[in-house]
C-alpha cells in the first residue's frame, strides 16, 4: 500500500510541476488535493514552491518524494539533497506540529512496507525520485529506550519479546548498530545469554541481534565474554533440547568467532563436538545443516594439521559421508547456491590431505618409499609372496633370489623409465608421492584388476605396451588440475563432486577407475610410446565429459567413462571442427572477408551480453567479507538507461518494480576490476581474497560511490564486464568473448565460402589486366 501511495504521490507531484510551470512567475505557494485510498477521505498536503528553482538544478539536486509519519498525513515534497538532513526532518516536523525534531530521522520505506536503513549524509543518495520515506525515532533515541526497556526488572522476560524482535530488525541497520553499541549494547546481550534467563524464541532473536550487531565490524571478536563463548558452543551441543532457531543462531555465530577471533577460536574447536556437529546433516531445517557445513569448513581452515587431520578423519568416515550424500545432497530437491558454494569449500578442504603428498618430495632412502615400490612388484610378480613384505628384498634373500637383469625387466614391464631404481620416477612434484599412492591403492584394493592390467601388457609388442607407472603419474596429475587439488576454495565457487562424498578414499577410486580406462583408450587407439600425449588428451576429454555429469559414486563415474569411447570422442571433435580452410590465417582473400564480417558478429555478440544484463543476475554481498546466505539482485533496464538493484532471496529473480536502488548510466563515471576495486581494498579474509579479488568488478559514479559486484563464476564475471563496457562504447576483451567471436566469425566465413568448396583459391589477387593502348571505344546502338 505505502509503494503505491508513493507512485500516486510522485504522480501528484509531476501534474503539480507542469501546472506551476505554466503559471511561473506568480511566485506564491499553493496547496494540491488527493484522495487517500486508506481513509477514502479527501486530505490536505502542503507542498512548498520549488518554482523559483532553476530548472537544471531543481533536476539534478531536487528530488520529488513522499514522506510519512505514523498517525500523521503522508507530506509529498520537493527534497533539496543540499540541504542538511537536521533542517529537512525539522520543516517536516513543523508541517506535522511534531515537538522535538531532534528525536527523530529520515529512513527509507522498502517495497514490503517496512522501515530501510536510516538516511544519513553518507548513503542519502540512494534517495530518488519516486523514493518512499518516513520519519521515525532517531537511531540514538531508539537505542536508549530498547536498552531501558531490557532492562527493565518490572517487566518479566517473556513479555519483552516485541522489544527484542525489533532489536533483532534494526541490529542490521549500522547507524542504529553504532549508537546501540556505544550504549554498551552487546555487552547487555552476553550478560542475557550467560544469565540463562532469556530462554526459547527470546533467546533465538538476542542471538540474532548479536549476530548482526558484529557483522558490522565495529566491536572485534577477540573481546567477548569467554562465558558466553561457551554457553553458545553449549547450545549447539544439546541440540536434542535447543530449539532449531538457537541452534541455527549459535552455528553462525561460532563461525564467525573461529574465522574472526584469534583468542576464542582454539576455545570454540575446543567446546563444539564434532560428532554432534555432523549429525546436524540430518536436520529437517535448510539453515542448520548450511550452518553446520559452514561452522566445520572455518574449524577446517582455521585448525593446526594435527587438528585438521582428527577432522578430516570424522568427515571422511563412511557414517558421515553417508549424512551428507543422503541428508544434505540427495535430501533435498535442489542444493542451494549457499550450500553448493560450502559444499564447494568443504570439497577443497578435503583435498588439502592429498595436497600434501602432491607436494612431498622424493626420498630415495626412505624405507617406507622403497616399501611401496617393492610391494607394487611383489602384488604383479610374486603374488604368493606378496604377504611376506620385506623379506622379498631382505639382504638374505635365500631361495627367492633373483637376477638383477630379471628385476629390471619386470619394472620395465610395470611401465617404469628407470628400471634400476624406479622410486626415482616419483621425484618431480606434483604429483609427488601421490601418484604412487594411488598405484599401490589399486595394486592392494583392486589386485584382481592390477594384474590383469599388467599382465595384458607383458603380452602386447614392446611398441605397443602402456607403461602403467609412467601413465599412473601423468593421470595423477591430470586429476589434481582437473579437480582443482592444492588450490585455495574459490570465494563464489560452487562446483562440487557428489562422488567425494559418498565413500572414503574416493579420490583413490576414481584414480583406479581412471587408469583402467586409460588402458582401455591405448589398446583402442592402438598407440605406441609416440602417441602418449595424444591418449592423455582423449583421457582429460572422457574424464571432463564424465565428471559434468556428476555422478553421485566412483562406480557411477566408471560407467560414464564407458560411455564415452576412443571412437566416440574422436567423432564428436570432428563434428565440432568447422572447415579445413586457412580461415584463421594472414591469406589476404580471407583477411579482407573477416574485416568485413566482423563488425555484424560484434553487435551479435552485444546484442547477446546487454539481453544478459537485462534478464539480470544474483550476487552475493560482501561487507569487508563475504555475508553467509546473503544476496542481492541487478539488472539493467530495457530501455538500456539505468541499473535497478535491491535485496533479493536465493533463487529469486525480483522484476524492476521490486528493486528500491538505481544507477542511470549517465552517472557511471568507471568500470574497474579486481584490485581496483573499492570493497576489495577493504576485504578483511586476507586467505579468501585472492580467490574474490578474481570476479570482482565495481561502477564508479557520482561523486565518489561505487556499485561492488563479486560474480560466482567466470562465465557470468564476462557476460556483466563485457556487457558493461558494451553500455560505455568500450572494446569487450574477455575470453569469453574472444572464445565466441572466432567460433561465430569461423561460422559464417564457412556459410560465405560454400560456393568455393574445392576450388584451389588463390593467396592473392588476380594480376590486373594491362591498359588498352586507347580509350577510343565506339558503341553502336
């Protein structure tokens, strides 16, 4: 109703300014009428005459607005965003005969109805025309009478429950924050937790102020109470007696104590048990589950290798992966774009135990090393003998001596290149030790398949064998760069595997499920030592192919693999091969015919970025560091003149008429990115803000404001930058761009070049003809 009273407002006052343009120069004020649809009664609003004004400044400074007053007429006014906000809010006062204007502030009306943030110098130009104001208590008025009426001993707990559920909507407001947290505030809800008086759904919205109160930033973590530290991490414990929302609560605010708080976040990892924490995966309730994964991915970070080890441990047992595939992955419809971006993280963090052995270096005198290799001997060559461990190779080998010459040969038969100390094929990193991990995994886990593998290739022609050693570590590290293995999460990262969820070891199984695909591509290709780089290649295009299908086990992931043979890859890249002809090369014919097609695919490709911009996209917001679930929507006008943004939920798409900010393309002064930007030099996670500072991008306008952007992924990263510098007239430069003009300027020079298939062209113009030794032409009609 208030949205719509504003619109019928601005419409007021549009009609009014054309009626007094046409009677300029009467210079007296005057009084409009409307009907309010409330009351139905006909009611008086006093507008002041702005009429003197010059146009160009009443345009650029003034801006028509409505404004409202509980129990008061809604005033519509012309609002000088020169004049001081003191003067604004007291003449509105006046209009109203409202006593003490200094208790009360100008704040925005969101399209719901509800009260925004308050206006300040600061943030006073995101009012616009059409904008919907209202004055209500001053933020340091509103701090003190919350604060008295908390602690008000007259009054029982249970009935402050409206006190505290405003609290908890303006604890968001930062303006409301800084004066209720120089009141001693946040101390004022610790001492309510610790006390264990407030209790039930007062206890969940005490700790929902807090939560939002600290998101600002103004108060550091390091200085809380160790008691209330303890008495939250115990709310999380007792989930069985907590009520959801406490538990939802507690989760994110020891999340933030461990990533922001160097004192108290050895206390939390200490408290928070992380068997009960995982059976929260099974949790009815979205938030507690995404709560749970986060709270284990900051303990994760955060934790000393020692620590991290207990913790990968749990997380990698069968009971806890068997929560998260069925409670989090398969309970529900869709994953959310919070939790796929934590399931994400929680993926990379998983990784970090393999990082290690990817980054171990050789050892030629480490028993344990020499141990590994000898037992991938015994399981392909001495199978009966393979128990008795390291007495094969004891100094007193007695009756199971060998010749040095045999050894060799059947090293070389397990594909290795040096055939008299073969743990030397292990020295460079990556993949380090990891590929021989993965070797003796599937020798000792899969021996039936092992020596199948070795012996098909004792059996093949010496030019035809697939060294087994050689392609386990060219497939090692093929895997570590395909699933990004030793790099840091990404900040909006949201790719993840249900695979590695599902079983331990899971990396190991997909290596094993690897290798023998790989075997299988060699023998179809027929290849040869030659050809090693080119069965890698088909291997990388069957495994991407494989793993877009994310399958949810490593069993699943081998019948994909399946699917896509030698033959099948091969004939699916020379259908996606546009023609022979030497399009991209410096031939003149084809030099000219692509400078004359490419300004067309340009504007084809413009088209297609500012259709982008106009569907609009949802991004996550970021206050000195990412905000958990927190997201908010953009989208660029039809008509190509303004940027419409406002707060948006998951998954939602708001149309422009539900987004409260805007940004005309007049104003954008600047696109920068990464760096430049300015929330990236205030990002406060040092160890994220690599990964952020990748798809992060802002507009500069007038005067000197910024709309920030982080996109979740590359392809979206290009589709707004280059649809942006489309609007500002700049030369789009990503790689998507350039991707998709050589794809489509390849296309049409083939379309134009039909005609010519099998035709020799030449590389350079015909020779023109000599001149005729006159110009005396007759024509005889």
């Amino acid at each position: 109703m208030s949205t719509l009273i504003g619109d019928l407002a601005v419409r007021s006052l549009v009609l009014e300014g054309e009626f007094r343009r046409s009677r300029r120069g009467s210079g007296s004020g005057f009084s409009t009428m409307r009907r309010s649809r409330a009351s139905r009664e006909i009611i008086k609003v006093d507008v002041e005459d702005t009429s003197h004004v010059p146009f160009g400044t009443k345009h650029k400074d003034v801006v028509k607005v409505a404004v409202e007053m509980e129990g008061k007429t809604t005033q519509l006014v012309d609002l000088d965003q020169k004049e001081s906000l003191e003067v604004i809010v007291e003449r509105l006062c006046q209009g109203w005969d409202v006593q003490s204007p200094q208790d009360f502030s100008l704040s925005l009306v969101s399209p719901e109805g509800t009260r925004g943030v308050y206006i300040t110098e600061k943030n006073r130009h995101q009012i616009k025309n059409g904008s919907y104001l209202r004055v209500s208590t001053a933020p340091s008025k509103a701090a003190r009478d919350i604060i008295v009426r908390i602690k008000n001993r007259n009054k029982p707990m249970v009935e402050k429950k409206p006190v505290l559920k405003r609290l908890a909507q303006m604890s968001s407001d930062e303006t409301f924050a800084v004066d209720f947290i120089n009141s001693d505030g946040v101390t004022l809800l610790m001492d309510l937790v610790v006390s264990g008086v407030t209790t039930g759904e007062n206890l969940g919205l005490v700790l929902a102020a807090f939560l939002a109160l600290m998101d600002h930033g103004i108060v550091s973590w390091n200085s809380l109470n160790p008691r209330f530290v303890q008495r939250v991490a115990s709310f999380v414990n007792k989930s069985t007696v907590a009520e959801a929302i406490i538990v939802q609560r507690a989760l994110a605010i020891l999340e933030s104590i461990v990533l922001l708080s160097d004192a108290f976040g050895q206390v939390v990892s200490g408290q928070v048990s992380l068997q009960v924490l995982t059976e929260h995966f099974k949790s009815p309730a979205t938030e507690i589950q995404l709560n749970s994964v986060t709270l284990i991915n900051a303990l994760l970070i955060k934790a000393t290798p020692v620590k991290a080890k207990e913790i990968l441990d749990i997380i990698n047992s069968r009971h806890v992966q068997g929560l998260i595939l069925q409670g989090i992955i398969d309970g529900r419809r869709t994953v959310g774009a919070e939790m796929a971006h934590q399931l994400h993280v929680l993926q990379v963090l998983l990784f970090c135990c393999l990082d290690d052995r990817i980054q171990t270096e050789l050892d030629p005198g480490d028993p344990d090393q020499l141990d590994k290799v000898r037992k991938l001997y015994a399981l392909a060559f001495d199978r009966d003998l393979s128990e008795q461990g390291n007495a094969l190779f004891a100094e007193n080998r007695g009756a199971i001596r060998r010749s040095k010459v045999e050894y060799m040969e059947n090293y070389k038969k397990l594909g290795f290149t040096n055939h008299t100390s073969p743990i030397l094929d292990f020295e460079e990193t990556p993949p380090g030790l990891l590929a021989l991990d993965c070797m003796l995994y599937f020798a000792e886990n899969h021996t039936e398949s092992y020596n199948k593998l070795v012996f098909e290739n004792s059996c093949r022609d010496d030019q035809y064998v697939c060294p087994f050693a050689t392609c386990s570590i060219a497939l090692t590290l093929l895997l570590c760069k395909m699933l990004q293995v030793g790099e840091p999460p990404s900040e909006t990262g949201q790719d993840y595997h249900p695979m590695f969820f599902s079983i331990p070891n899971a990396f190991e199984e997909v290596f094993c499920v690897c290798i023998q695909s790989l075997n299988k591509t060699w023998r179809e290709m027929r290849a040869m030592k030659e050809d090693f780089d080119k069965v890698m290649d088909v291997c990388k295009e069957q495994i991407g192919r494989a793993l877009a299908h994310r399958p949810r086990s490593p069993a699943i992931f081998g019948t994909k693999l399946q699917d896509y043979t030698y033959h099948d890859i091969i004939r699916q890249i020379q259908e996606s091969r546009v023609s022979k002809l030497p399009l991209d090369g410096d031939v003149e014919p084809f030099c000219g015919l692509r400078e004359t097609i490419a300004p067309g695919v340009v504007q084809l490709i413009k088209a297609h970025r500012l259709s982008h911009l106009v569907k609009g996209g949802l991004f996550n917001k970021f206050n000195k560091r990412r905000v958990k679930d927190k997201f908010w929507f953009c989208r660029l006008a039809p008509n190509f003149k303004a940027f419409h943004y406002g707060d948006a939920g998951e998954g939602t798409s708001p149309d422009i008429d539900e987004l409260s900010g805007k940004l005309d393309l007049a104003d954008i002064k600047q696109l920068v990115t990464g760096k430049q930007c300015p929330h990236m030099k205030e990002y406060r996670d040092r160890s994220q803000k690599d990964s952020a500072i990748t798809y992060a991008f802002s507009l500069l306008y007038y005067p000197d404001l910024s709309l920030d952007f982080v996109a979740p992924n590359k392809e979206m990263y290009d589709m707004w930058t280059d649809g942006i510098r489309a609007l500002l007239d700049q030369q789009m430069t990503s790689s998507t761009t350039k991707k998709e003009m050589d794809m489509l300027l390849s296309m049409e020079m083939t379309l134009a070049l039909l005609d010519t298939e099998g035709l020799q062209l030449p590389d350079s113009p015909p020779p023109l003809p000599p001149e005729p030794d006159n110009y005396d032409f007759a024509v005889k009609l």
